[in-house]
C-alpha cells in the first residue's frame, strides 16, 4: 500500500519530465526545421570544447507568415508560461515542484534563444521594435520637457 501510494505521488512527475523531454525535442528537430527553417545543436571538439552551431535558411522572408507566427508565439507563450508556474510554486511554497519546473523552463529558453540566435529575421525584427521604442520615448519625453519648459 505505501510502495502504491508512493508510486502515484510520482507519476505526474514522471508524466512532466516525459512530456517536456518529447516537447524539446519535437521543438529542436522538427518544428523548427519544417515550420520556419531553422536548426541547431551541439558539437564537441576534440578537445573537449563545446560549440554550438546554428542553421537558418537562405531567406527566411519565404517562411509561411501564419506557421511563423505560430512557431515564434508559441515559443514565447509557452516560456512565459512556465515562469508563471515557477512564480505560483514559490508564492505557494512548492519548492520540489520548482525544481520540476526549473528545469523545463530551461529547456523551453534554451530553445527560445537557440532559435533566435538562428533567425536573423527575427534579430532584425526585435532590433526595430526596440529601436521604434526608444525613439518613441525620447520623443515623448522631449515633448514632455518642452511642454513643461516652455511658457507660450
């Protein structure tokens, strides 16, 4: 009955671990390739140095838009997801679930950021969303100054 008990207690453990492990790796070696035309992975030198190697298509503009879109919300969606789970377990004192956790979530970033050092659209596109930005608030906060400086 204990040995039954404990079992059960470990299941969901086990079910996440699976899932998250077949989540990564259908991510890394299939979606990936076939929805936006992006790979990487991990070589070993000689040596023993790691390095990692990153793969994008010739031109990306070619990616269909919708599984683009698909592929790249997901992939945000999901690791905002798992930080909100870490935050629910450290709020409700869950400690063994946010080290379950933890290491999905590195899994989900690892993949986020492999794949965004693949895309260089994608590097171009966050380069001027952050440049729209802050050329939007220095504008504002130059009007701001000039409304406040200035009697008319």
């Amino acid at each position: 009955m204990v040995l039954m008990k404990l079992f059960d207690s470990q299941i969901p453990i086990i079910v996440t671990l699976l899932s998250a492990s077949l989540d990564f790796w259908i991510n890394k070696n299939v979606s990936g390739r076939v929805l936006v035309g992006l790979r990487w992975w991990s070589e070993f030198k000689d040596d023993g140095q790691e390095i990692w190697v990153f793969e994008c298509k010739v031109d990306e503009s070619k990616n269909n838009a919708i599984d683009s879109n698909i592929f790249w919300g997901s992939q945000i969606v999901f690791t905002i997801a798992w930080v909100a789970i870490i935050i629910s377990n450290i709020m409700t004192f869950g400690f063994f679930k946010i080290s379950i956790n933890a290491f999905v979530l590195v899994m989900v970033v690892t993949n986020l950021l492999a794949y965004y050092r693949c895309s260089r659209a994608q590097q171009d596109r966050v380069k001027k969303y952050v440049t729209k930005k802050a050329t939007e608030a220095a504008v504002q906060a130059a009007k701001n100054q000039i409304m406040k400086g200035s009697p008319i």
